[in-house]
C-alpha cells in the first residue's frame, strides 16, 4: 500500500552544540541530527501533555476536554 507524507517541513540553522547533539542521538538512538532533533521535541512535547493529565481530577474528564485533548495530541498517537 502507498502512503503518501503530507507533513511540511522548513529548513532551518541552529547553532547547536554537536557534542549534545551526539549524546542526544546516541540516547535516542536516532538515524541523524534532524531525527534526533525531531524525536527531542517530540519527547518534550510527550512530557508536557503528560504532566498536564497527571494534574487532572476525575470531574476534569469532560467530553469538551478529551475532544481539545485529541486535538493537541501528537500525529503519531492520532492513530492514522
């Protein structure tokens, strides 16, 4: 089956450490920089959602907010 990635993408210059980009790679166990970059702000991203569900209290749980929940969740996690 084909797929086809839709996702937009920018090019960008960071001055970035290379030896924390190594570390980070090699941690992440990521292919290159823009891999190990990407799987990085994914991973924070990943940390800030669940930081912010650990906080809920059961009556949080409303319809509106699982549907606002979905809707900032990653595109890896939408099951698509």
């Amino acid at each position: 089956m084909y797929t086809c990635d839709m996702t937009v993408r920018t090019r960008t210059t960071m001055n970035l450490d290379p030896e924390l980009v190594a570390r980070a790679r090699e941690v992440l166990k990521a292919k290159n920089a823009s891999d190990t970059i990407r799987q990085a702000l994914n991973r924070v991203i990943e940390d800030a959602l669940f930081d912010e569900l650990s906080n809920w209290q059961p009556g949080d749980l409303t319809p509106e907010a699982l549907s606002q929940l979905r809707e900032s969740r990653p595109a890896k996690w939408s099951g698509s």
